[in-house]
C-alpha cells in the first residue's frame, strides 16, 4: 500500500491521463506525466514533473518510471516493448495492453473468458477480405491495430468495393466483423484492486455518432440479471489478467433472449463511458484506478444521482456558456488548445434526482 506522497507515474499526456492525475493529487500523491513532446498533453499542466519524449525511447521511459513508485497508462497503444525490463510495478500489467491492442487476438482473449463475441474473420490482403466477404457480406472492417473512435475502419456492405475498403484502412492487417443489429449499447466499468476484490459501476445506455461516443445516460437498457452476468464474465478476465485498476468492456445489447448481450471491446484503462462517475458516484472511475494502483482499498461505486454525460465534441465546446446557465450542467473541460472537428475538447454531466437544486 503506497503511502501519502507517494509518486503516481502516467504514461499519457490526455484528458484521461489529466483526470487520473487530479485525481491523484486529491489523495495526497505526487503526479508524473510522460508523453510525446508533439502531443497537446493537457495532463502536463497538473503534474509535479514531466518527460517529453516518443513512447518508443526505452531510455527515456526506464528513467521516467525510477523516478515513480507505480506506473499505469491512459490509453491502450502503449509500445509493450518500451516497458519491457522495468522494475518499477506497472498497473494494469502489460499483459492487458498485448490483449487489447490487436482486435484479432482481443477478440479470441475475450471469447476464452465466457464473453459471447460476434462472428469475425482476419484479413490481410483485398483477396483475403473478399473471401471473407462472403461469409460476412454486412459488416465493417476494422485495422487490427490503432484504431479507435471510428478511425481505421470502413463500413462493408454488399456493394463495397474491396480494395477501395481495404484502402481507406491505410492496407493494414485488418479484422472483418459482422455488423451487430443491436437495440442498444452499454458497457461495464469495473475496478479491480491489489488484492483482487473488484467492485462494478452501473451500466449505462451509450449513444454513439460517428463512431465517437456522445452521451452516457440512465436507465440501463438491460435489467440487473444481466448485469450481474455482465459483471461476472468481466470480473473473470480480470481475474485472467491478474488486472489492477479500471477496465471498460462495451456491449451491444441484441434484444434476442438467446444472445443479449455481446461483446464490442475492452479498454484497459479508465473509460469515456464512465465519466458519469465524476458526479454520480459514489467514488468515481479515476479515483477508483489510483487506489487500486497504490494497493489502497476500493471506494464504493454505488451511483448516488441520476446522470447524462454529454460529450462536447470539436465545436460543441462552444456551447460551454450555455451549458454554465443550467444549475444541473457541471462542466470538465480538459484545456486543449485546439478545436477539430471529432476532437473531444471536455464533456458535460447533467445531474438530475435526488440532488435538489432550489
């Protein structure tokens, strides 16, 4: 159990690796950031001491983590080898990263620890994905690795040309899954501690556009049933990994009682999906990893208000005024610099019962 002062080291420099760091902070640890010196690494304004310097400089990282007690990650792209030979106790090991960051392989890791996964098949090559096509004529084809929020992927549909798909991927090692008709999404973020207790938050109804998450509300589109399965079949890959810290897994929920619910991914890290957390829970998401990383118990996860998180996107953060007139509007907004279009510039949680605002 890592004491009060303690180093808390954070591979990222992002909004993620920023509300990690205060929240750090707000349980008397010292903050280190590392991240490349080209990023917009918002999370540098509130750590005691940075290193600017390409994720793949092993030097660099070897130096960063003698200088932390414990070492965790914002995003699951991490270089796996920059961390091979540290000594320093990294959290959540890298053997979640080697999962999570190729959709062929998290797919089978998902499927071997009892997570129903939909059909999918690799692709290498325009040959390879029009073979696969005829298995799966409806569907999208993924990059096996990289990709997210909607980036590195192509939409398949009977009349897609293959190599123009295969293309617009960048040619890469890729994974063709077949399009879920699902009735909605959900996922379920868990924190899982030092000693293997873990504790789940409730499960939200997740709207995405373009590929990009834009708002977590309640209720959840599934009944506690199914999420008490959900929770155990997470608990388990947690348990496979020997995970410390707080993981998100995505869910399509199907509405076929044989099936309903199936697994998208899983992200190592604290996630998108659970920043409802910050103002509804009872111990939010980010506080939840740093206690788990620093081998301190678990706080509670019971939800405490009904919240929409609503995600201010590119030009969305012009809107912050507007939202700041609403006294049930709390506003994080994570300080970069530029707005781009698909850019997630802060997210706002709209707090409703049992909180009384008169």
């Amino acid at each position: 159990m890592l004491p009060i002062g303690a180093t808390i080291g954070i591979v990222g420099g992002g909004q993620l690796g920023r509300m990690l760091g205060l929240a750090a902070l707000d349980l008397g640890f010292r903050v280190h950031v590392f991240a490349p010196p080209d990023g917009d690494n918002v999370a540098f304004a509130i750590a005691h001491d940075t290193v600017a310097a390409p994720y793949e400089d092993a030097a660099a990282m070897a130096g960063f983590a003698a200088g932390v007690d414990v070492l965790t990650y914002e995003f699951e792209n991490v270089p796996v080898g920059a961390l091979e030979g540290i000594a320093t106790a990294i959290r959540p090991a890298p053997a979640a990263l080697l999962k999570a960051q190729d959709r062929l392989v998290e797919k089978a890791f998902l499927a071997q620890c009892g997570l129903p996964v939909g059909p999918h098949l690799p692709v290498a090559s325009v040959a390879d994905l029009d073979a696969a096509r005829a298995q799966i004529p409806d569907g999208f084809l993924k990059a096996r690795r990289l990709g997210y929020d909607g980036k590195g992927q192509a939409r398949i549909t009977p009349e897609t040309d293959s190599e123009a798909a295969f293309a617009a991927i960048g040619g890469a090692p890729a994974i063709l899954e077949e399009r879920i008709p699902f009735v909605a999404e959900t996922s379920l973020i868990l924190a899982r501690g030092a000693d293997g207790a873990s504790r789940a938050y409730a499960m939200t109804r997740n709207t995405h556009e373009a590929g990009i998450l834009r708002r977590t509300d309640f209720p959840s589109p599934i009944d506690a049933a199914l999420a008490t399965t959900a929770e155990r079949w997470v608990a388990d890959l947690c348990e496979a990994l020997d995970y410390v810290g707080v993981i998100g897994v995505e869910f399509f929920v199907t509405g076929d009682p044989a099936q309903p619910l199936i697994a998208n991914e899983m992200a190592p890290r604290v996630h998108n999906t659970g920043h409802w957390t910050m103002d509804g829970a009872a111990t939010c998401q980010f506080e939840n990893h740093i206690r788990a990383i620093a081998g301190w118990p678990l706080g509670s996860t019971q939800r405490t208000a009904d919240i929409t998180m609503v995600n201010l996107i590119g030009d969305d953060i012009d809107e912050l005024p507007a939202h700041l007139q609403n006294p049930a509007a709390l506003p994080h907004v994570y300080g970069k610099r530029e707005t781009r279009a698909g850019r997630k510039m802060g997210h706002v949680n709209f707090i409703a019962s049992p909180v009384d605002f008169d």
